[in-house]
C-alpha cells in the first residue's frame, strides 16, 4: 500500500479523544500533516496539557488506527506536543504574591477556618489583594462559609498555560477541593492524591497579583503541611487556639512545627478564639468558659505577640454557616474585632520582612 498523508489522517479521524468525545481530527490535536518516509509515519498530536490522563491511551489508540488502516508493517512514530506549558519550578511559583501567610492549628475544632477566612475578608475590607487556599483537603470548609457551595471553577489560558481561575467572593479570590467534590460524600483519598491535588490549586491556578496568600491549613501536622512547606516559601504562621489547657498543649506542637530548624517558618503570633462568652442580651458580660487568658501566657512565654483574642458570639457561628463572615459586620464587635486583628496582622507582617530574611523552600530529603 502506498502510503500518504491523507490516508494517515482518515485513520487518526477514527480515534476519539476521551477529553473532547470528538475524534483526533476534529479536536485539533493533529499537529502537522504527517511525515512519511517510505514505511516510516511520524504524526505529531498536541494535548492540552502533560498531565493529561488520556495522554498514553491515545497514542496506544492512534498507533493502533494507523496500523488497521495502513498495514501492520508501517513503522509508526507519535510525537507529543503540548498547549500548557510546564508547570514552573517550585523557587518560581507565585511571583506576583508578596505574603504567604499559613493559618494553623494544633488541634481541630478551635475554629481555625472560621479566623482564616474572617482574616482574608478583613484584609480585603482594609484594601489589600487577598487570595485564600483551603488546604483542608479532606475537610474543606471555604465553600460553605463564603457561600458559595454551588460554584464550579474554570480553566482560562494564561501565558501559555491552563490555570484554574478562582472564585471570587467579598473582594477575596478562593479555591477549595470542595468545589471539585461532592460536598455529601467523604473524601477517601491516599496521602499522594491529597498532596498532588493540593499541589494543583497552588501552582496551577490563576491567583494574580496578590498582597497576602492565606493558607487554610488542616489541624496537626500531617503530609499537607510538609507539601507546603516544601511548595511554598511562607513568610510566617499564625496559631489558632482556645484557652483550654488541652488546645495550647497542641498549639505548642504547631509552633514546634514551624520552628523546627529545618523549616524555620517565622510565628507571627497566636490568636486566642473563643476567648470569652458573652451572650447577645448581655454584649457587655464576659463568660470564660474555656479557661482565661491562656494565648496571653502561650504568648508570653514563646516570646511571640497575641494577635488577637475574639470573644465567643452566637453570630459568628450564625454568620459563618450563612456564608457571611463576621468580618463582612464592621458595625458589629466581632467584625470590629477581625478588622482589629487584620491590621495586627499587617504591623506584624511588615515587620517580619524588614528583620528577617525571605523564608527557604523546604528540602524533599531525596
């Protein structure tokens, strides 16, 4: 059979793209007229990205067609293009980002997300350009308190690149792997596929320009810290706590976390939530249900400010199910108190980076 380009191209027209459902003609992915030098085909197909899943299926199934089509005999050789460019280095992620703040708690339910997301409002509220990434892979929470459950990002080109592009609600860009999953159905994935999701919504998403990088990160110490830590050069964390004795006896181990000699991430200081009661008919009483004062000590004695101490109020709770944070009330005490809490975080910030050198990436080990 004498072979020629058209003949390869009407065998490629017969395998579709599991990306489009459309064959490998009409998906465009044929990027050249074939070559042909007496039994030996060279065809060129362009992906849209190297980490496309159909990639290897796809050339299997071209090579098959040619194959059918043209004879057993013909030597067939695909080469892959690609529309994205790689991904950058990890030095190189997120240039236009000048603070990478990680939000942390010792232990779970001292209302880490509720602080991290009133910070990122309050921030925005100040001005600032303010992104904020739910590391909680298998708890995300950001969609809910944001309200915005329902929303479904979307790819855009970006030099070169397809990025995720945020969704933006109350002057704050967000992204969470609860907006890929389904909120009713737990999240059963191995440490791998967390870390590599987690690595996508930080180097491939269109995050922009942005003044603070807020990090949502999930209590403990576990795998997504260190994938962070080894992603992201981050200018400093802050610890979330009650004043109960357990909760500072886990936010010691946080601080430990980021203080370790091989990490040395700088603490910007402790918030100390859940600080007081005071009932909505009595704005005046203080109820200290969870201990008193213990973040000031905490504070005192690892030598690092107390940011802030938010009081315990029906409404933060109320607001932050309803997809509006405290924060988003400046006439109210709590929304005056996150305000408080973002300048804090500004005066501290702004410090760190006049004393104190740009943080490393940490090392892999390998």
């Amino acid at each position: 059979m004498t072979l020629y380009p058209k003949l390869i191209i009407d065998a490629l027209a017969t395998v579709t793209y599991a990306g489009t459902k459309k064959n490998l003609v009409e998906s465009n992915m044929v990027a050249d007229t074939p070559s042909i030098n007496g039994n030996h085909v060279r065809v060129v197909l362009e992906f849209p990205r190297e980490t496309d899943p159909f990639l290897k299926s796809t050339v299997k199934a071209a090579e098959a067609a040619i194959h059918y089509h043209c004879g057993k005999d013909v030597e067939v050789e695909i080469l892959t293009e690609f529309r994205s460019k790689p991904r950058p280095e990890v030095d190189k992620l997120l240039p236009q980002v000048k603070n990478i703040v990680a939000v942390s708690s010792g232990k779970g339910g001292v209302g880490k997300s509720t602080v991290a997301a009133n910070l990122a409002i309050a921030l925005a509220r100040l001005g600032y350009r303010v992104g904020l990434l739910d590391t909680d892979i298998f708890g995300p929470s950001v969609p809910k308190m944001f309200g915005v459950e329902d929303a479904r990002p979307y790819a855009v080109e970006v030099d070169g690149r397809q990025l995720i592009e945020p969704i933006e609600q109350y002057g704050v860009r967000l992204l969470s792997i609860g907006f890929f999953v389904n909120p009713d159905t737990a999240t059963l994935w191995r440490g791998g596929m967390a870390t590599s999701a987690l690595k996508q919504l930080i180097a491939d998403a269109n995050w922009g320009e942005l003044d603070y990088f807020i990090l949502d990160t999930p209590p403990g110490t576990s795998d997504i810290h260190l994938t962070l830590l080894q992603t992201l050069a981050i200018t400093g964390a802050i610890i979330v706590s009650t004043p109960q004795d357990v909760a500072l006896a886990d936010a010691r181990k946080g601080i430990d976390m980021y203080r370790n000699e091989k990490v040395n991430v700088p603490i910007l200081g402790l918030v100390e939530n859940m600080a007081w009661f005071t009932p909505a008919e009595l704005p005046e009483n203080r109820y200290y249900i969870f201990g008193r004062e213990g973040c000031r000590r905490l504070a005192e004695e690892m030598n690092v400010p107390l940011l802030a101490q938010i009081p315990l109020v029906q409404s933060i709770c109320e607001n932050g199910d309803n997809g509006t944070p405290a924060a988003l009330h400046a006439d109210t005490m709590t929304g005056q108190a996150f305000l408080a809490f973002a300048q804090s975080v500004v005066t501290v910030v702004n410090r760190r980076n006049r004393e104190l050198p740009r943080t490393e990436i940490v090392g892999t080990g390998e």
